[in-house]
C-alpha cells in the first residue's frame, strides 16, 4: 500500500489490480456503494483475506466466504465505511 503525504490518499494493490482509496467520510456515500472486481483465484484470496482477521480488527467490517450464487462465485465484504465489496471468481476461458 502507498500512502501520500496527507494520508488523504492510499493506493492499494494485489496482483494487476491497483486502487486509489481516499479518507472522505460521506456515510450517504459510502452506504449506497458497491465495488466489484474479479481475481483469478478466489479460494487463494479469500485465504490471504481471512487469514488478516479483519473483522477484529476493523469495527462494522464483515466477510462472507466463497459462495456460488447463479451469477457466478463471490466473495462479500463489507468495509468499515458500509462499502459492499464483491470479490468475483474470473469467468476467463
């Protein structure tokens, strides 16, 4: 993770994927978000990820582990902020 001067910033990376984070808090935003972004591992990440014990460490913050659902296998988490992240499993061929 990159971080700028300020802390306003931090870019966060696994594999090819790279995020830019920004410290706001807008709960009307941050409520009503959705992120949602494929690996092409999800067993692998859900073990780096929930080896990290996040719920513990961050309050609000909750995982769900790999779930077939009929749009394809995912991985739910919600951040502290109420962000909904869907981690999706890569459907390449």
């Amino acid at each position: 993770m990159k971080q700028w001067g300020d802390n306003s910033l931090a870019g966060l990376r696994f594999g090819e994927a790279y995020f830019l984070l920004q410290n706001i808090n807008v709960p009307e935003w941050q409520t009503n978000q959705m992120i949602t972004y494929e690996v092409d591992d999800l067993d692998a990440y859900w073990k780096d990820i929930s080896s990290k014990d996040l719920p513990s460490k961050f309050k609000c913050s909750k995982l769900r582990e790999p779930t077939d659902f009929p749009w394809g296998r995912e991985i739910h988490i919600i951040d502290p902020g109420g962000v909904c992240w869907h981690v999706r499993q890569s459907q390449k061929k």
